[in-house]
C-alpha cells in the first residue's frame, strides 16, 4: 500500500510539473508525430508520382518527364529539408546506362502545405565519365532530354528529411517504364 501511495505522489508530482505549464505549438506538436510515426518510410505521409508525357518515344523526341509529391500528413504543413531538389530522378536500362541520382551538397529547406501538389521537373546530373555524356554532346542537351533506343527505367525518389542535417532521408519513391524507338 504504501508503494502504491509513493508511486501516486510522483505521478501528480511529474504529471503537474510543480505548477508550471509547457505550450506546445499544434503544429509542431503534429509534426513531432508524423516523424515519430514515419521513422524511414515516407509512404504515409506523403505521395510521390513520377510520369512521362507518353509511354513510347522516338530517339529524336524530347523525353519530358516530371513527378508529384503531395504532403498527406495531419498537420497543416511541414517542413523539408534538402538538396538542390527534393527529388532525385534515374534513369537505367537495366544494363550498363545508369543516369541520375547525383546528390548536391545544398541544404535548404521548403515548406509544403497538406493535400497541394508541387511538380517537380527532371534534373539530371552526370558523372562526364558516363557513355551518355557523348551522347547528349552530339544532340546539345539544352534542348531536352533525349535518349538511344532502348527501354528505360525512370524512378523519382525522395531526398529529403524532416529534420535539418539529417542524413536520413525519407523512403518513398515511384517509377515508370519508357521505351525509345528509332
């Protein structure tokens, strides 16, 4: 009985905080628990859509590929924290040609609302030793984004974090299937 009765008093005595009070901010207190909730898949806060403006190109087309990400989460907003882009774009042919995916060291941070979409365009960034860096040369990639004939992978994934200079990002991501004919 009496560690029933000590056990009481601490309650009352670290539930009441010795009279004082602590305001929690609703939106940060939400935020809190969808990091909480999320650990590493994002699948539950947010939806990533990557598309391609048709299925089937020829190796003269600009290929226009972009992706969607909506923030799905209780809170009204969130903050994220990221590269260059919060989305990375690849590209593979499942053999040899692998593109994209080339992370900036750019730490910035941008606030998404819930239910809106934001559209996020393909970047990609190379290595100059990949063979399809000559390959673009010969077509000038200012203009677009063109590719050899072939069949193609293109994945958009997430690279962003909920919490400034982690190095965790969130895992979600999306993919699709081109082909480029002749």
């Amino acid at each position: 009985m009496k560690c029933v009765s000590i056990a009481i008093i601490a309650m009352v005595l670290l539930l009441g905080g010795c009279g004082q009070h602590v305001i929690i901010d609703w939106v940060d207190f939400v935020q809190l628990n969808d990091i909480h909730d999320l650990h590493d898949d994002g699948n539950e806060l947010f939806e990533l859509k990557v598309y391609s403006d048709k299925p089937i190109y020829k190796s003269t087309d600009k290929i226009r590929i972009w992706a969607t990400l909506k923030y799905v989460g209780s809170a009204r907003e969130i903050t994220l924290w990221h590269g260059d882009s919060g989305i990375l774009f690849y590209i593979s042919d499942g053999n040899e040609l692998e593109i994209g995916g080339i992370k900036l060291p750019i730490q910035t941070a941008t606030t998404l609302k819930r239910d809106k979409l934001y559209t996020y365009d393909c970047q990609l960034y190379v290595d100059g030793d990949e063979p399809i860096v000559d390959y673009w040369r010969e077509l000038s990639p200012a203009k677009g984004l063109f590719l050899p004939k072939g069949e193609y992978e293109v994945k958009a994934v997430g690279d962003f974090s909920l919490n400034e200079g982690d190095i965790n990002p969130i895992s979600i991501s999306d993919k699709i299937t081109i082909k480029v004919v002749e």
